[in-house]
C-alpha cells in the first residue's frame, strides 16, 4: 500500500526538497528526527541554490545516516527506503 502511495505521490508532485519535507513530515513517529531532516533539506536546498554541490551533498548523506539510524524506531524500513530513493532524485 505504501508503495502505491508513493507512486500517486511521485506522479502528482515533482520531486522537490519541500515535498521530501513533508513526505518525512509524515513518515516519522518523531517530530524532532522530522524537523531535524527536513532542517538538512533546507541547507541541502540552499546549498544547491547557490550551486554549492560539496555542501549540498554532505547535507543529503546527513540525512540518509539520520533516515538510516532511525530505520525501525521514528521510520519503517519501507519508510526509510522511499526516503532514500526520493533524495537520489534530488
């Protein structure tokens, strides 16, 4: 089901930090472990805004550890995976 919500979700929204955001907004059982990935999106954003690509990529493998390390507690491992797979497309 997850994955088939993720589907609608891909098709109807461009794949965009803010939507990222609000995809981990809604995933985590945590809103502190949300706001801190959706905090490392922002810099990863600004980062790239300014074509800043070394600062962009510490940002996204920040998150991944986090989206990793939280795997089973604030994420499911489904979760975690689309995650995962979005900020590739980033």
């Amino acid at each position: 089901m997850l994955g088939s919500m993720l589907e609608e979700f891909v098709r109807s929204t461009a794949v965009s930090y803010d939507a990222v955001c609000a995809l981990a907004r809604d995933y985590s059982s945590d809103p502190q472990v949300a706001g801190s990935l959706c905090e490392m999106l922002a810099a990863a954003e600004a980062a790239d805004e300014r074509g800043d690509n070394d600062v962009k990529t510490r940002q996204l493998d920040a998150f991944a550890y986090l989206v990793t390390a939280q795997t089973g507690k604030a994420l499911t491992a489904e979760e975690a995976t689309e995650l995962l797979s979005l900020i590739r497309q980033l």
